[in-house]
C-alpha cells in the first residue's frame, strides 16, 4: 500500500491506497471510479500486483468471480486450488472488460 495524500481513494482510509489499484490506474491513465470499479487478481495472489496479473471490473462481477469458489471451498480460489468453469469463465470475460476499459482509455480526455 501507498500512502497517497492526493487520491481520491486516500480520503476514505487514512491516505492509504492499494498497490494493485495504483498500479491499474496509472495504466489506464486515470483513477478507478469508487463503487464502480474494482481490481480482480486474476491468478487469485493478491500479492502479485504486476499488471498482467490485474483486471479492471465491477464490483458485482467481482463477487460472481469469487463466490462459486467460495460456496464450494472457503477460499479455495486464493489459495491456487482447482478454478471451476465458472470461475475460467469469469475470468476470461473479466479479461475482456479489463481490454475494453484499456481501449476506452485512449478516447478519454484524461
Ligand atoms: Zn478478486
């Protein structure tokens, strides 16, 4: 975590920010809309914030990513186990919306 003073994040926790989400955002050229805007770590470590490993979602994709998993096995989806189809599946549209939002970038002001 960074300690960002001029994040709009910042202001809910302390000045604190996410690596991941800084990584992302300063790939996309802009901040992550708070509520509307989550980053997923695809391989499930969220502590490999290296950008191939990050996508962009909401939040309620977010969920549907994680929870079959965690219905099934506690957090079985962090901890490397077997993805299910779903969560492939997830993952590989979550991926599409990570490039459509990549795309999207280039046509905002910033
Ligand atoms: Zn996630």
């Amino acid at each position: 975590m960074c300690r960002c003073v001029d994040h709009p994040r910042a202001k809910q926790k302390g000045y604190y920010v996410f690596e991941h989400i800084l990584v992302v955002e300063k790939h996309i050229g802009r901040y992550l809309k708070i509520g509307k805007e989550v980053v997923h770590h695809i391989n499930g470590n969220i502590k490999d914030n290296r950008l191939k490993n990050l996508v962009v979602i909401t939040p309620r994709k977010h969920s549907q990513l994680h929870y079959p998993e965690y219905r099934k096995n506690g957090f079985g989806f962090f901890k490397g186990q077997k993805k299910s189809v779903e969560t492939k599946q997830g993952i590989s549209k979550a991926k599409k919306e990570y490039w459509r939002l990549w795309r999207l970038k280039k046509k905002l002001p910033k």
